[in-house]
C-alpha cells in the first residue's frame, strides 16, 4: 500500500483529492496537512511514501516546505500539485529537486499514474506543461557551467535514459538483460560518482548539455 | 463751504484708498489662485496615490480570490467528477461526465489567466524579476512572428511589492503599446544597473512615436497610466532618440 501525504490549504480541495486517491488501487492518505509547518510536525509520527504538495500556502509555502522535508526525509518522494503554471514556480521547484510538478488541472489519470511511477527516480511532469518545462529548460543551458565535463559510461547513459522515461528499475534491468541490484548499483554510482544530489538532477545535466535528447523522454508511457 | 484744496485732499485721499483696496483684493486674488492652484495639484497627487493603492488592492483581493478560493474549489468538483466517471459503467453516462470534466477544465483555465493578469502569482514570493520572465515567456507563446529577446544584468531586484507591481504594470503596458501599435518584429527588454539607481529599457524596432507627445494627445489611457504609475514610485521615463523604433528606459531606486 502506498502511504500519501496531503499538504493544502484549500481544505474542500483536500477532500477531494483524498476521496480521488481513495478510489485508486493501492494507495491511502495517510496524513493530511493545510500548510508545511503542520506536515512537518505530523511526519514525526507518521511514515509516508509520496507526498501532494501545494506551493501557496499560508505559514510555511511549498518553496519553504519541500527543502525541509527532503532534508529530513530523504526517501519521501514529492510532486508538487499546485494551481501556478508560472515558469518562475515550476524553474524554481525543479532546481530544488522535486520528483513531478502537476497543476490541478491535472487528469486523475496521469496523477495517478505519476505516483505510482515515482517510486522509481523519474522525470514526472503534466503532460500539458511540455512548452513550459522545454522553456525551463532553455532558459537553464546558461545557467549551468559548461566545463564539468562528465563522461558516462555508456550502461549509465542507457540506464540514465531509461530512467527519464520513467521506467521502474525492475523494467530496466529486463530491457537491459541484468539484474536488478546491479540497475540500483549504477543509480546509486551515478550519484554519487559524479556529485549529483538525485537521478533527477544527473537527468537535467544531461538535457541541458545534449547527452539525452527531450523527445526520448517525453514519449507516451 | 468746503474750500479747494481740501476737495482735492478728500478726492486724492479716495482714489488712495480706492487703488489700495483694488491692489490689496488683486494680490489677495492672485495669493489665493496660485495657493489654490498648489493645493489643488498637491490634491490630484495624493488622489493619484489613494486611487493606484485602491486599485491594487482591490485587483490583489479580486485575483487572489478568484486563484485561492474559487480556482481550488472547481478543482475538487473535477477531483469529484473524475471519481465519478471512473465508477461509471454506462457509456453515455461517462460522456456527460467527461464533458463535464472538460467545461470545469477551461473555466479553470479562463481563471487562471484572469488571476494572473490581475495580479502576477508570484510577484510576492519570487518577485520582480521572475513575473517578467513569465510575463515575457507567455507573451512570447501568444505572439511568434516578434522576437522577444530579454538581457538581465541582475537575477533578483530588491524592492517592496507595492511597488514592484507598479513597475511591472508600466513594463506590461510599454509591451502592450509594442504589440498593439508599432508592428514591431524584435524586442529587447533589459534591466541594468546605472550608478546608484537601476534602467529598465525597452527597445524595438516598429514605429517611431513620441511618448511625451502621445502621452497628451492620446484619448486612451495607456500612456497617462504610465506616467502616473511611475510617478508615483519617484521613477522617471527617458526616451533615447533611436533611428529605427523605439527606445524608452524606466529610471528607477530600488525602494
């Protein structure tokens, strides 16, 4: 069973997004929340997988939020799902490392869908926000320094590329022919080798710098 | 009988009198017209002020409203009709809720739009800098055949919200004019800083207008806004003498 979080402060909102997740296989709302500060003191004794997190909130925003939450709960995996479709927000959350960005407007379906992929490191983002995040994207080429110069081997490249399609390591290691530890063995290197804070992170480098091409990951699922 | 002389005293003592009161009622006049005038200017400037507070106010209640409440709940109506349709077995049923689904979509998308017209999201949160790369980025979307090109000096600008939003609204209505009126094909927005205070320029490459003159002339609003605006955050407008198109800088403190 999936454990969920809900931090929102639109409590009709809340509701219903409980009573949506509800009604999909597999998962539960463990915990709810109207702001970050509250989430906080609730995940001291509650444990969660995935957490639903809204970036305008009053108290503690999702921007305050998510680093405190990842600093101490590194393995909780965060989408944001918010009403703001802002470059500037979305930018923002993504350097911060966050696993999917989705806005309310959002199908269940791909809501869905997202958090039970994003169990594995992934690259998750509403399908109707594409423009904005290949802008985001752009608009980050001039941000990151060109000369860090990593050469991936080419099993972490593939493993990098398949990763960014959201497949679960488990797919890649049949896609691959190896097994399943030696597909976490490479995550875990590919991290830790080369300085980058999630999959996520090791994933943008590569966009930005062309190793991998966008449209390989935004293929249909 | 009264003699000569003092007939001539009393006429020369009345027309004294007479050229006295005249002068004292016409300098009492002129002193009065020019305080007047003062006070009158000094009226408009503060009903300028209290009417620009009032009106960001009012946008910032209304769009925040529309974004926080309103926008939340149809969302959990969809959340409600998309669990809905999910349950549903019969085919025609699960028609009318999907078109459901999709009305609640686009009334949510019109609301957005409005809300962030009304007042930019992130303006309190991420600033001034980051509602113009938003502001540029949609423009750009909703308008290919100009090239917007942006230069910024500075990746944040330290300065209250109030005023923020009034720069922005000044730099949203210069792109608007662009858009509307110079047929413009490319247009640079920078912002830099100039010894102690900052520019924020924009150029392009349509056609050549006068704003002073314009700013008089003009029935709409546009341009007189502006002017307003940025007299009210103590900025100042200088347009630089261009050979083709426009180049008009915002000189400004940051607070």
């Amino acid at each position: 069973m999936l454990r969920i979080a809900i931090t929102d402060d639109h409590s009709i909102f809340r509701a219903s997004l409980a009573a949506l997740i509800h009604s999909f296989e597999g998962m539960e709302v463990v915990l709810e929340a109207s702001n970050g500060k509250e989430l906080l003191e609730k995940l001291e004794s509650t444990k969660v997988d995935v957490l639903l997190l809204d970036i305008q909130m009053p108290i503690m925003d999702g921007f305050e939020t998510f680093p405190k939450v990842r600093e101490a709960y590194p393995q909780i995996k965060t989408i944001v799902l918010s009403l703001v479709n802002e470059m500037s927000a979305i930018k923002k959350m993504l350097q911060m490392g966050v696993q999917g960005y989705y806005t309310k407007n959002t199908s269940s379906k791909e809501l869905e869908e997202a958090i039970r992929n994003i169990e594995e490191d992934g690259f998750f983002f509403e399908k109707g926000l594409n423009a904005v995040i290949q802008e985001v994207l752009e608009a980050q080429k001039s941000d990151i320094e060109e000369d860090k110069g990593i050469q991936f081997t080419e099993r972490e490249l593939e493993v990098i590329k398949l990763t960014a399609q959201g497949l679960k390591a488990k797919d890649i290691a049949e896609q691959l022919h190896i097994s399943l530890s030696t597909v976490n063995n490479h995550k875990q290197n590919i991290q830790r080798k080369y300085g980058f804070e999630s999959m996520m992170n090791a994933i943008l480098y590569c966009v930005y710098h062309g190793v991998v091409d966008l449209d390989t990951i935004f293929i249909e699922k | 009988m009264l003699g000569q002389g003092s007939l001539e005293a009393y006429f020369w003592i009345g027309t004294a009198v007479m050229l006295f009161v005249i002068f004292t009622s016409l300098f009492v006049f002129v002193f009065y017209y020019y305080r007047l005038n003062k006070v009158k200017s000094e009226f408009s400037d503060e009903l300028l002020r209290v009417s620009l507070e009032k009106e960001q106010q009012e946008r910032r209640r209304i769009a925040s409203g529309l974004h926080d409440s309103t926008s939340g709940t149809l969302a959990a109506a969809k959340n409600y009709v998309e669990i809905l349709y999910n349950k549903e077995q019969d085919e025609d049923n699960k028609k009318l809720f999907e078109l459901v689904e999709k009305a609640l979509s686009e009334i949510m998308k019109d609301i957005q739009s409005t809300s962030a017209y009304l007042m930019p999201p992130m303006l309190e949160t991420l600033g001034f800098m980051a509602v113009v790369k938003d502001y540029i980025g949609k423009v750009q979307e909703l308008h290919p055949d100009i090239k917007f090109q942006e230069d910024y000096e500075l990746q944040e600008l330290p300065m209250a919200t109030a005023s923020a939003y009034e720069l922005y609204r000044v730099m949203q209505e210069l792109i608007n004019n662009i858009i509307k009126h110079s047929e413009a094909s490319q247009v640079k927005i920078s912002l830099y800083k100039q010894s102690k205070s900052f520019v924020l320029e924009v150029i392009d490459d349509g056609k050549t207008y006068d704003f002073n003159k314009e700013a008089k002339i003009s029935q709409g609003m546009g341009l007189k806004n502006i002017t307003s605006r940025l007299r009210k955050i103590k900025a100042s407008l200088k347009q630089i003498p261009n050979r083709q198109g426009n180049k008009i800088q915002i000189h400004f403190k940051s607070n």
